[in-house]
C-alpha cells in the first residue's frame, strides 16, 4: 500500500511540475549554479537602493570591471610618435577625421623616425605586405588595383597608382586606414597604429608601380 502512494505522490509531483510555456524551466534546485549573475563591466549601478545594484564590493572603488594598470591610455589618445625626437604632431588623434589635408602634411610615419630604418625596411615592407593582403586586397585587390573580389562588387575602390590616389602621403593613408575615407570603413579597431604605418609602407610601393 505504501508502495502505490509513494508512486502516486512521486507521479503527481513529476506531472505538475510541468508547465505550458517552453521558456519556464520550472522550479529549480540551486538555481544561482546555472545562472550567474554577471557585473556589467560597462554598466556599473553604485546605487545601493536600486533592484539592479551591480557594484562589486572586491574591486577597487567597488568598480566592475578592474582598475587599468598605470600608465594605461585611453586608446585615443595613444601617441605613435612618442619618444621620437623632431616630430611635431602631439596626438595623431588630436587631428579631426574629416583632415585628410592635414594629416597628409603633418604626419610622419614613426618607423621611418627610427635610425635603423634602412636596415630594417625590407622586413617591414614584408610586414605591412602581410597585413594588408589580411585587412585590405579582398576590397584593393592583390596590386592595389581596386579589384579584389569584394572590391568589384563594392565598386567604387580607387586604384592605388593612378590619379590622385598616387600622390597621398604616407600620414593620408595612415588616416584613412585609420578614420576610413567616405565608403571605406575605419580600420582602427582592428590594426594597431604600427601594423598601420607598415601596411602605408608596403601602399607606398603600390603607388609606385608603373
Ligand atoms: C570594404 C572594402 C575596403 C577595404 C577592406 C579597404 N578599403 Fe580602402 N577604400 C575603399 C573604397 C570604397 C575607397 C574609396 C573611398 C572614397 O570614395 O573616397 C577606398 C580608398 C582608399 C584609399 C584612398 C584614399 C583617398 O585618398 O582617396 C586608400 C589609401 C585606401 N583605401 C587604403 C586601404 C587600406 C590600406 C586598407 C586595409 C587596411 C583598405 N583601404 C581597406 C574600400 C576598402
């Protein structure tokens, strides 16, 4: 007899604790092992009174996310040319987007800046070769002729060695590869300011094909 009650009890039980709605899981034993609650790094509410209040109490300033190390910059207001003697431009991000004249003037590429350039140039040309058929010859194609096979259906992508696009300085295509340039996207998230200058490196020898 005991039997037929424990196995109806244990019936029952299984039966309602299924529900209609397929995004209820039902109730839970432990639930805080299966969904933690994540801090918001970006998203800090320090307001104890609030239902949200996500501060975490371990960190400095109760901050979510961890105090950056000293001597940390925000990424604007990295300085490629730092510590190189002779260049003027304080912050290449000082210079607003829409500069191209500006940067094209001003800006000088900090590895030619370094004495050891000539010796080196060949390894960075490499370099840069490497990164741009990575970031850029699916749109300027293999010879920065504006025909990679996205390029073609992109339309619109110039080609390196004719016209205007022959006489850009070294400091306008490390603008546009970092600021973009009407429909060419920013590509500042994705190479870092040196791997830039190198890429111009190996543009440059693509200007001067015949
Ligand atoms: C999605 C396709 C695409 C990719 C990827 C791309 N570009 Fe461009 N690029 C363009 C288009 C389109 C233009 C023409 C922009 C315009 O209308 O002024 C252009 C223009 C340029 C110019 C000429 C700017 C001027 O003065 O008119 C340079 C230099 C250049 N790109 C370099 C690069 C480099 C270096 C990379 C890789 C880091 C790259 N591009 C990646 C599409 C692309």
């Amino acid at each position: 007899m005991k039997f037929i009650y424990i196995t109806l009890a244990l019936s029952l039980t299984l039966l309602f604790s299924c529900k209609k709605d397929n995004n209820n899981t039902g109730t839970e034993y432990a639930n805080e092992m299966y969904h933690s609650e994540a801090y918001e790094p970006l998203s800090q509410i320090v307001d104890e009174k609030n239902a949200d209040y996500n501060s975490n109490p371990n960190n400095p300033y109760k901050m979510n996310m961890r105090k950056p190390v000293s001597n940390t910059l925000k990424i604007n207001k990295f300085n490629p040319n730092f510590g190189n003697q002779g260049v003027i431009v304080p912050t290449t991000y000082h210079i607003n987007k829409d500069s191209f004249e500006l940067s094209g003037r001003t800006l000088k590429s900090p590895l030619k800046a370094k004495t050891t350039f000539l010796a080196d140039s060949a390894i960075l040309v490499e370099q840069g070769k490497v990164l741009y058929t990575n970031f850029c010859s699916h749109c300027h194609g293999e010879t920065g002729q504006g025909n990679g096979a996205v390029g073609v259906v992109y339309k619109g992508v110039p080609s390196y060695s004719k016209g205007r696009v022959k006489t850009d300085t070294e400091g306008h295509i490390w603008h546009t590869i970092t600021f973009g340039r009407n429909r060419m996207w920013s590509h500042a998230s994705q190479i870092n300011p040196e791997d830039r200058w190198k890429i111009v490196l190996y543009v440059q020898t693509l200007q001067n094909q015949e």
